[in-house]
C-alpha cells in the first residue's frame, strides 16, 4: 500500500468543520470537531482515489498548494 501526503484545507463556522483537498477537486467533508472532519477527509480521500484509479485517472501526487491573502476593498 503506498503513503500519499496530500494538503487539505479546514474551515471552521458554528456548525463545525468543513475540510477540502485541494488536489483532487471535488474532495471534501465535514465533522463537528476538527479531529473528526480530519478523520472524514482521509476516508473521502481514499473513496475519492480508488474512484479514480477504477476509472484509469492518475493521481496527482506532487501538488504545491499555497495559503495567501489579499485586499479587496469593500
């Protein structure tokens, strides 16, 4: 079995988290704490692959993510 180290990116609202890999468009989930949408988003990441790799995609396995902000007047 090979080990991927894939980004994700988690957001939080009053209704828990909401978490999303940005690699493989279309992946994401929640929980209601943080702990738990980490735990759903390694299951909706391998789902998501083996849907894939089922369909003869290839997996993008050196993606370069970067966070940054901008100003936008409002």
């Amino acid at each position: 079995m090979k080990q991927l180290t894939l980004p994700i990116v988690i957001e939080s609202d009053a209704d828990g988290y909401f978490v999303s890999c940005p690699s493989l468009q279309g992946c994401y989930s929640q929980g209601e704490t943080y702990e738990e949408a980490v735990e759903n988003i390694k299951d909706a990441i391998r789902l998501h692959i083996e849907d894939r790799l089922a369909g003869g995609e290839e997996i993008p396995e050196h993606v370069s993510v970067s966070l940054s902000t901008v100003e936008v007047a409002v």
